[in-house]
C-alpha cells in the first residue's frame, strides 16, 4: 500500500479550510486510516472544524472497543459531532461552523467508508466511479429529477449541503462497503477538485502519473489551473502498490 495526501489553499480562497489524514499503521484496532474534511464558517472557524473534527475521530478510534468497523467508525463521527457542537456553543466565534468528512479504512481487501456532506470518495481502474453520494441540495434535486446530473456541477446552489458535522445534535451517516480487486486506487477529496476537474479527467491524470505522489500533484495543479475556485484536500491511496504482480 502506497499512500499520499495533500491540501492546497487554491487560487481564491484566503484561508485553507480543508484537511486531511493519513496512516497506512494502525489507529486502534483499525489497520490503517484516511480521512478528508472540509470545513465551513466565519473567520478561522472552517479551518478549526475541520482539525479539530478529524483529531477528535483519531482520538476516539485510538480507544474503541467496538469490534466491527463500522461501529467504530460511527462512535468516532458521533463523538466528533457532539464536542464540535459543544465546542461552538461555548465560543461564540465558532458559532455555525461545520465540516464535511469521508473516513474510510481497508481491511484485508475490503474498503469501509462513511461520509457526511459532500467531499467524495472515488474507486479508480480502468474506470473511476463514484462510491459516496453528495449529501448536497442539488444531488437532492437529481435524485428527484429536478435537474439531469450532468447540469449539477454548474448549478448556483451546488455549494448548499443537506448534512455536516456541527450541523445539528443527531448526524446521520452514510457508510458504504466494497470488495476491493487487483488495480484498484483509492481518491478521496474535497469540493475544490471535484467541482474544477471532470471525473474522467482525474482518472487520466493518476493513470498517467508515476505515483501517488505525482498523483497528488497532478490533481492539485490542473485544479488550480482550471480556476481554483476552493481549497483542494486529496488523499490517494494505490492499495495494492507492494503486491507482486503475477
């Protein structure tokens, strides 16, 4: 397993909201961890939820006792939301603040995911798919058949979210399985590469690239060269880097 992650601040925004982690060592009794967050609110208090939420997952992973993956990984989010919840009725400057999150972990060649919001994680081989969904009021008009998917990224209101962390006392979760095969390459990120770089077109940029490294790279500067319209938070994770092919 090779890894890499990065955030970048983009071409507009003046502070970096985003953040990211990554362990391919175990937290707790999960043999690796990788998370992406996005934060929302006033003056620094995006950039503090976000930190301050992911800290809190590791943290609370570290120490389970739940046995099953998804069971740790919801007690860790719930635990996250409620003391950012705390945290920002006991100071009024982080009053409002939010975070989206992707969590996910492999577990011999199986991907546990969960997501709240509308940072994404992507499955990459010979094709790239999707494998979260955007907790967005415009998915929300898709899946209604208010608008075709393919007007949603250009829509005015496709930075409005229907889920956070922070957003209100009960969170609900999205958690997603996956029986990972040979080639396949984990992409996890933030609006800020999804909604400036077309599917199709990161796949062709990790395919093409030497590394996870380049990978990441590559990304983050078509991305910005594209406008960089937001903070751009990337994890790659090449699963099956260190297996000999046959």
């Amino acid at each position: 397993m090779k890894t890499f992650s990065k955030t970048d601040i983009g071409m507009v925004r003046e502070v970096n909201q985003d953040y990211v982690f990554v362990s391919d060592l175990p937290v707790g009794k999960l043999p690796n961890l990788f998370v992406v967050a996005d934060g929302m609110g006033g003056h620094k208090a995006g950039e503090f939820a976000s930190r301050f939420t992911v800290e809190v997952v590791k943290e609370v992973l570290a120490d389970s006792s739940e046995e099953k993956p998804e069971a740790m990984i919801r007690q860790a989010i719930t635990s996250a939301n409620r003391k950012l919840l705390e945290t920002a009725k006991q100071d009024s400057r982080f009053e409002g603040m939010g975070t989206t999150l992707v969590v996910a972990t492999v577990i011999e060649r199986t991907l546990y995911v969960a997501n709240v919001g509308d940072s994404r994680l992507y499955l990459l081989n010979d094709e790239i798919k999707q494998v979260t969904k955007d907790h967005s009021l415009v998915q929300e008009m898709v899946r209604l058949g208010g608008i075709k998917q393919e007007d949603a990224k250009n829509h005015p209101d496709k930075n409005i979210i229907t889920r956070a962390i922070g957003a209100k006392e009960d969170v609900e979760v999205d958690f997603y399985e996956y029986r990972l095969k040979q080639g396949d390459m984990i992409l996890m990120c933030t609006d800020g590469l999804s909604n400036m770089v077309e599917d199709e077109e990161m796949l062709h940029i990790v395919k093409g690239s030497r590394d996870v490294v380049e990978a990441v790279e590559g990304l983050i500067e078509r991305a910005n060269q594209n406008g960089g319209k937001d903070n751009i938070g990337i994890v790659i994770v090449d699963v099956f880097a260190d297996e000999v092919k046959l």
